[in-house]
C-alpha cells in the first residue's frame, strides 16, 4: 500500500514538472519575433545597435527569442553607453531644442545693432538679464554632454538633406559620427569648455568675456558642421 502511494505521489510530480516545461516551452515560442520583423527591427536602429558593438547575428538571435536586446530597440528608444541611459532623440532634435537655442541666448546677449538711429548697445544689466545667460550657458554644458552619448542617430527617420549636393543626407552623418567618434566627441567636449567659461563669465558679469567666448563658439561650431554636416562644400572649396 505505502509503495502504490509512493508510486502516485512520484507520478504527479512528474507530471507537474512535465506540465511546467511545455508551458515554459510553449511561453518561449509564443515569444519569439518573427524574422521580418527583427530584420526590419535591426535596420531602424543599426546605427546605435553597431555603435554598442552588436552584430546583425547576434541582434537577429536576441530578437528571434524575445532578448532583452530585441526590448531595447523598441521604436522610439535605443541603448547609448549604459543600459541607465536610454537614447530616444537624434543629435539634430537636441540641436533644435538645446544646442541652438543657447548659442544664439549668448550670441545675442552681448551686441551692437545699428539702424537709422545710429548705434546701440545690447548687453546684460539686471539680474534677470544674467540669470538668462546663465541658463543658456548650462543647457551648453550639459546638453554637449547628450551629445556625447553614442548610439544617436543623426536626424530622425525621414529627413532628408535641405541642400542636395552640399549637406549630407542624414544616414551619411550618422555614419561619418559613428566613424570619428572621437572627433566628433572632441567638437562636444570643445562647446562644453566654452559653455563652462560663459558660466564663470555670467557669475563675474563680464559682457567682453561673453563676446570672446561667443566668437570662439561659432568657430567650434562651424568646424563641427564643416566635418559632419557639409564637409562637400568643404571639399569643394578647397578644390577652387
């Protein structure tokens, strides 16, 4: 009797046991990603996918079984140098909204406009005026660090140049970023310097100090572009 109740016990253990790898079995093939889709998964993000050193095959294996890296190119959001640090925007979104408008609020702060009433001076006189500075020169600082973060792509899908046979077209940029990584990084980290000096110079009130810094920004900006956004027009005038 106490054999036949071992033998039943042993029975529906087994059989539990059975039940819970076909259903972790089922659950993993219920997860896996049909091929097209990982294809076309793996060319919307191949920039940033390649710039964390992920192959096409070892993406395609991750994705097919549901992998965390498959998780991690999810339209809209790509991995940049950690997995705290999701990448969701292009360097041209953080240019429109961060970069540009800053520059421009140094720029601007410190100037001479002349019109028919001869020549007048703009610069920063109260408190808010160089709190407005101040602010522009931080979004400088960090935003060169949003930059730095690799696995961006350079423009969102879609755009295309403004200027055939000039600018290049958006993938191009990516790639040439992706290539010269350091250099690119070494254009950030130059506009993150100078945006480090407008802050000190904005706690020292020095409006010819905002002048210098907003001269040598435009020639760090304009070295940037020239690599990676229109080097043909580099090229070409070079070439005359």
């Amino acid at each position: 009797m106490k054999r036949q109740i071992a033998t039943a016990v042993c029975c529906i253990v087994l059989g539990s046991a059975a039940l819970g790898v076909l259903a972790s079995s089922t659950l993993a093939i219920a997860q896996q990603k049909p091929a097209k889709a990982c294809l076309e998964s793996w060319r919307a993000n191949r920039a940033a996918n390649e710039a964390n050193g992920l192959t096409q095959k070892a993406y395609m294996a991750q994705c097919r079984s549901g992998g965390a890296s498959a998780a991690s190119a999810t339209p809209g959001a790509s991995r940049g140098a950690g997995k705290d640090r999701p990448v969701y925007l292009t360097v041209k979104d953080l240019m429109q909204s961060i970069i540009d408008p800053s520059a421009d609020a140094l720029w601007n702060a410190v100037q001479t406009i002349a019109d028919n009433e001869g020549l007048h001076e703009i610069m920063p006189k109260s408190q808010e005026d160089w709190a407005d500075v101040r602010h522009a020169a931080v979004r400088l600082i960090e935003g060169s660090n949003l930059l730095m973060i690799p696995g961006r792509e350079a423009a969102p899908a879609g755009d295309k140049s403004e200027a055939e046979g000039v600018e290049l077209d958006p993938p191009q940029i990516t790639v040439l970023i992706r290539r010269n990584r350091q250099s690119f990084n070494g254009f950030a980290k130059a506009l993150q310097d100078l945006g480090v000096e407008a802050l000190r110079a904005t706690e020292a009130k020095d409006p010819m100090q905002i002048i210098d810094i907003g001269g040598r920004m435009e020639n760090v900006c304009e070295g940037c572009h020239q690599t990676f956004w229109y080097p043909i027009e580099k090229h070409a005038s070079a070439g005359n």
